[in-house]
C-alpha cells in the first residue's frame, strides 16, 4: 500500500511538473525570427494614395518600421519626432516607414495635417496579423521594429519610443 502511494505522488509531481513546463512555454515571449523578416519583406501594401509597394522594395536599408493607428494617441505623439528624424540624414541608409492599422482616408487626413514625410501604408485590420507574426503578442501599439540592411530585425519595441535609445540603437546599424 505505501508503494502504491509513492508511485501515486510520484506520477502526480511528474504530471504536474510537466503541466508547468508547457504552461511557461506557452507564455514565453518569442523572438523575431527568420521567418518573420520573409513575412514583412513578402508584403505588399497600399500608399495611403492607393499606390501598392513590396516592402521588398525597403530591403537593404535600415529600417525603423512603425505600426500605428490614428486613434493611438502615443502613436500621434511620437510621429513628429519619427518625422524629424526621417530629415535629419543623422543615420547611414536610414529609412522610416509607418504602417497603419486605420482606413487610408483617416490616414490620408492625419497624414496632411500633421505633415508627415515619410511614407505611410494602409494595412487595415490586417496590421495587427502582421504585427503578430514580426513579434508583438500583445497586440499593442504603436509597434516598431528596426530592421538592419541585412533584412533582420535587430530590435522591437512596444509603445511609444524613447528616442534616445532608438538614435542609439541606430547607431549601432547604420
């Protein structure tokens, strides 16, 4: 009978232990890989003019790739400086780009009033599957990835950019 009951807890501590290991696994946070840069580089999306673009063609640059939303207000916010940074010719090969999970009207809009130089696509609701597939489990914007010219991404980031720390960043890949 004592038998019986170590092998009962024994076979309960494994269960359990396993239940855990795959539990973490599930929650872990993935990393951009390979297959991700194929997916954004496989893409072809619309200008906010209608205009379609493979992102292929960005391939080789340094990439600062912002997803966004005309309704995220720290999206609206960090688009002036993402602009400005776009001017300032301070990085090697840099080019910003920002993909908007919105209508092409609103961003057609948004983009004449706030004066936006850099080029703006139209993914729709569709931008959030890619936002998913490049690395953001969450689901949150805005989203930025740096791509080095080699095609990979080199860095993620959620929320609004600290600037600073994307102009150092840059400065690793330019």
């Amino acid at each position: 009978m004592k038998k019986e009951i170590w092998l009962g807890i024994l076979v309960a501590l494994l269960a359990g232990a396993i239940g855990v290991y795959f539990g973490l696994k599930k929650w872990e946070a993935p990393s951009a890989g390979v297959a991700d840069q194929h997916y954004f580089f496989s893409q072809s999306l619309p200008d906010i003019n209608d205009k379609n673009e493979k992102m292929s063609n960005w391939h080789g640059k340094l990439l600062l790739v912002n997803l966004w939303a005309t309704w995220c207000a720290p999206c609206v916010e960090e688009m002036p400086e993402l602009s400005s940074l776009q001017n300032e010719q301070s990085f090697n090969n840099l080019q910003v780009i920002g993909i908007g999970i919105d209508s092409a009207d609103n961003m057609r809009e948004f983009a004449a009033k706030h004066k936006i130089s850099y080029p703006l696509y139209v993914a729709g609701m569709g931008g959030i599957e890619l936002a998913r597939k490049m690395g953001n489990q969450h689901g949150g914007l805005p989203f930025t990835l740096l791509i080095g010219p080699d095609g990979q991404v080199k860095k993620t980031y959620m929320g609004r950019l600290d600037m600073q720390s994307v102009r150092r960043d840059l400065g690793l890949f330019s």
